[in-house]
C-alpha cells in the first residue's frame, strides 16, 4: 500500500539531543537478517563493531540510542533489509515506552510505523492489525495540549487507518476494513481542515482510500458500492497523467462487472484499458496483463464472433510478455496455457499440440523435469493424443519411464518404432 504523505513519516525520536553518528561508535552490520524475537549471547544491536565501541553504544542515553535506531531503521528500509528494519523499528518502541510512557504520542507513532513495516515490507496483516490497534487505542488517550500537537495526532491517525484498513483487506475482515477506510476518509477531511496536508497528496490518498473501498465492497458482494468508487477514482485520475493508475481502476471494474455477469460491459472496460496502456506503455507487463484478460473474457462469451478478437488478444499478450519479461517467465507460459486450451476449444488441436511441445524444453529448464509445469503440459499433450485415438504416443507422453516402452536393443523393437513413427520415449505424433 502507498505511503499516505510526506508528514507521516514523522520520526519516532525527536530529542533535542543530537544523536551519535554510527561512525563514532561503528558501522553496523548491512547483513543482518535477525528476526525481530532473536536472542543472542552478545547485543546485536551492532554486531561488528569492536568491544569498545559496543560498550560505548551500551553507554549512551536512551534518548541518543532512540534516535539512532530511528535513523538506522530507515535507512534499513531504503535498502530494503526488511527484518534488521522490523528489529530496529522494536527497539524503538521499547525505547519510547520507557522514554515517555504508555500514553505519549510517540510510542502511538512508534507502534503505527511498526505495523505499517509489518505491512508493506513484510506482509504480515495481523501484525500490522494488532500494532495499530495499539497505536490507535494510545492516540485516544493523548493530551494534546498545542495546535502542533493536534496536528501530528490527525497525521499518526490516518496512517493508522490507512495501514489497519490494508492488512484488514489482506487477512479478508472485510468488516474492519470497511471501517477503516470510512474513518481514514472522515480523518483525511479533518487534516485538511487544519493545512496539514497539500492537495495533491489529498488527492493520492483519496485515490487510495476510493480503490481500495471499491475492493471491499467487491469482496462484500456489493457491487454497486463498489463501482460507484470506481468511477470516484476515474474522474479524479482524469487528466492526471498516470495511465498505470487509471488501467487499474478500469481492470477492477471489469471485474466487478464480469462477477455480476454482464461480460459487454467488461470488455468495455477492459477495452479502455488496453487504449490506455498502448498508448502510454505498449512494452510494459501492464499492457500484456490487459491484453491477456481481455483475451479471457472474449474467449469465454458465448458469441461465435468474440473468438477471432480473441485470438488476436492472446497472441498480443504473449508478444508483450516475451518482449517485457522474457519468453521464460512464468506469466509468458501461463498466457501460452491459457491460449492452447482456446485453441483446443475452437478446434485447433494440432497447433495446440505443436505450441507445448515447443515449450516442454524451457519448461523444464524453468520448472524442473518434475515440475506441475511439465507435467500438465504432457497431460494436455497426451490427452489430445487419445482423442485422436493415438494412444500408444499418448501413453509414452503421459508415462515416458514405463518399462513397457522402454527402448531395448533388438531388431524387432527396432521395426515396432519405425511403424509407430519415432522413438518410444520422444512426444512426436505417431500411430
């Protein structure tokens, strides 16, 4: 989930008190993946640093450590080492209980940048869930005494519902996330009113908040509600020159519409978002992803007519995956299975067949010999063998290791594979 804006990252550590760089007492290890729980022998606060200089850390005041590990969290998140952040960013809460007490603004701030790490770096929601609980219940029994204060309560506030709504939707309490997001619009509203966000951040979060109701309201089963945010978020993106956003909007749109099953009104949608994304990003994978569901949904209308548009569709989409993610990847040869069961439908087995036995080599080098991936692709090779009424090559492509047709070194054998067209072992027609 995107950040919500550039005031939420307020710093945990705000003592007047500067901080100890980490080259006066050593640099940390970057290496460190040590979960948030470990205990080790020695502090592994800074693990590669000198007996003194450790000692000298140990020796600083909480509120010098707090700042530091404030700062040093950060930086682990810019280099993306998820678990030495989640460690640090603990150590913080820790230190603010301790600094400032159960019910300060800061450890409310401590405990919503927690969950929010949980969240976006990890992807853990009922983490998430549980530290902004936490800070949420803190914020309410904040004194706020000055306008400043005020203000940073409202900003720690939407980023708690922000962060609860997301991890809600993600362990599916849609209930929660419903309300989450309801109190993260009503919060954004009141942070307005005090100048404490500008209207272009205002408006990202609207678009956040609309997109991920509209989620919500899909999971609920409540359509209407649900496409109603949609539209919210297409009038907002209009003319705002992010054409991965609004393919977006329009791709959960036809979703929603496919799900009440009015699968012209889909395409539609769906049709606005391929125009957007040729148009702005024809070589990225968001262009093959639409190219590739609309070729879905055209190939399962029920009119005759839909199946050549589809086939155009799929063979679009494979282009755009090979071009943006390599022939090899997983979505290129999940577009390619997609494409040979249409082609097995409209009739079309023998390209089928030909399209899989092209793949089965990058397959396995991809997948592995014992993959899911190699064994379907030989199961649909094979089952097109038997209702051909080939069923010697579908047996030596559905079981290659049976003895039954394994190669032995006599003339006989030798006469029995020129009759039945190759090798015992290989996945060529015969029969």
């Amino acid at each position: 989930m995107a950040g919500v804006h550039a005031e939420s990252r307020t710093r945990v550590g705000s003592s007047e008190r500067p901080a100890r760089s980490p080259e006066s007492v050593g640099s940390p290890s970057s290496g460190v993946t040590a979960s948030p729980c470990s205990s080790e022998p020695q502090s592994p606060l800074l693990p590669a640093q000198t007996r003194g200089a450790r000692e000298e850390f140990i020796m600083m005041a909480p509120e010098e450590k707090l700042q530091y590990l404030d700062g040093r969290a950060q930086a682990r998140q810019d280099n993306q080492e998820s678990d030495a952040c989640i460690q640090d960013l603990v150590r913080c809460v820790a230190l603010c209980r301790l600094l400032y007490g159960d019910a300060h603004l800061k450890l409310a701030q401590a405990h919503a940048r927690l969950a929010k790490a949980y969240f976006q770096l990890k992807g853990w929601g009922l983490q998430a869930q549980q530290h902004s609980a936490l800070a949420r219940e803190m914020l309410a029994l904040c004194s706020s005494c000055t306008s400043e204060d005020e203000l940073q309560v409202v900003v720690c506030l939407l980023d708690v519902h922000l962060t609860h709504g997301g991890a809600s939707l993600h362990t599916a309490t849609l209930e929660e996330a419903e309300f989450s997001f309801l109190e993260a619009e009503r919060v954004l509203g009141e942070l307005h009113q005090l100048c404490g966000i500008n209207q272009e951040e205002k408006r990202k979060t609207e678009l956040e908040i609309s997109t991920c109701l509209s989620r919500v309201y899909r999971s609920l089963n409540r359509p209407e509600e649900a496409l109603s945010r949609c539209e919210k978020s297409v009038l907002w993106l209009k003319d705002g020159g992010k054409p991965e956003k609004t393919c977006c909007v329009y791709r959960d749109m036809a979703a929603i519409e496919q799900d009440r099953g009015h699968l012209d009104k889909a395409i539609e949608h769906l049709t606005e978002a391929h125009a957007i994304a040729m148009s702005h990003c024809p070589e990225e994978p968001e262009g093959a992803q639409i190219s590739h569901s609309l070729a879905l949904i055209l190939s399962s209308a029920a009119e005759p007519h839909h199946n050549d548009s589809a086939g155009c569709y799929f063979e679009e989409s494979l282009s755009a995956y090979a071009n943006s993610a390599g022939p090899e990847d997983p979505a290129f040869f999940t577009a390619q299975s997609d494409f040979c069961r249409f082609l097995l439908r409209c009739g079309q087995q023998e390209r089928c067949v030909e399209i899989q036995k092209a793949s089965l080599a990058k397959k396995r080098a991809t997948f592995g010999d014992l993959s899911a991936e190699v064994a379907d692709t030989l199961l649909l090779i094979g089952s097109v063998e038997m209702s051909e009424g080939r069923l010697k090559p579908a047996h030596r492509t559905m079981m290659p290791g049976d003895p039954e047709f394994a190669v032995r070194p006599s003339a006989q054998e030798d006469k029995s594979h020129s009759k039945s067209g190759g090798h015992p072992g290989s996945v060529r027609d015969g029969g």
